[in-house]
C-alpha cells in the first residue's frame, strides 16, 4: 500500500450507477461524480468553477448497496484508493482520468437525509432484530447513593472539602 493516494472525493452524480457482474458472480458498479468548485468573481456572486471528474469503481456487496441507494444528481461520498489513469482520446492525444477504488460510499448528508437499512453482506438486508431501545428513556438516570458502588463511594469529609468552582 505505499504510495498509495488513499481520499475522499464529494460531489453530485452524472449518471445513475452501473451494476454489473463478472463471470465469477462479483458486482461491480461505476459511476461518475463531478465536483464542481464555487468561488466569487469580482462583482462578489458566486460563479461555478471547471468541475472534476472522478470515475468511481465498487466492488461486491459495496457495488450492490450503491447501485440500490445512489441516483443521478445524488451528491455522494466516496472514499478509496485514487489512480491517475492515462489514455489515449480518438485523435491520439495523451489525457488522464481520475479512477478511485471505493472502500466506502454513501449519500452526503449536508443537503439531503437517509434511512439506514442494515444489510446481512454481499448486498443483502439482514433479518430484523429486536429493538435495542425499547423500554428506554429520553431521560438520563441520576445516580443515588444505594447504587453507587463503595468504590466509588467517597467519605463526606472528602466531598465537603472539595472546592467548588
């Protein structure tokens, strides 16, 4: 992994995600995110910079969950591996692409909210399981001398010598 540029790329969505399997049965998933930077021209309004773009690859249950989740214009987070992959455009000249290996992907959540659904690996929902909060309380329990334990306890000589600020 030395050498490695390893980032985190935001930015909207130019396409709705491919999801496509190899012939072992491996999903993989592209898609492509633009990133766009805003800045302030002279008159002070905000103008659209030239954007960037990042091909982004998933792969396994990853590709999967991005492909159900993400859409065209969704403005996600991608974090992986980044490679700047050189190639030749139709008239013969040398160009570049921005290609990140994705170990993580979602929504961004500044402008937009999401519901969670858990899923069991490889892209599956797992089964439902109880709820962890239920019978809980909004409220934070105070703790009573009987259930502090004698470790803890302290003598009242040292609790009333203590200053208070």
């Amino acid at each position: 992994m030395s050498g490695e540029i390893i980032t985190t790329v935001v930015g909207n969505l130019a396409d709705d995600p491919e999801l496509r399997f190899i012939t072992d049965g491996t999903a993989v998933c592209k898609f492509r995110l633009a990133n766009t930077p805003r800045v302030r021209n002279a008159n002070g309004d905000w103008q659209d910079g030239e954007p960037t773009w990042v091909n982004v690859t998933c792969w396994r249950g990853l590709a999967e969950n991005v492909a159900e989740t993400l859409k065209r214009g969704s403005r996600a987070i991608a974090y992986g591996k980044l490679e700047n992959r050189p190639y030749d455009d139709k008239e013969g000249v040398k160009r570049y692409s921005l290609d990140l290996t994705a170990e993580a992907c979602g929504p961004d959540l500044t402008f937009a909210t999401a519901t969670i659904t858990k899923t069991g690996g490889a892209g599956k929902k797992a089964p439902p399981r109880a709820d962890a909060f239920e019978g809980a309380s909004t409220e934070r329990p105070t703790a009573r001398s009987q259930d502090v334990p004698p470790a803890q306890a302290q003598p009242a000589a040292a609790a009333s010598s203590r200053r208070s600020w």
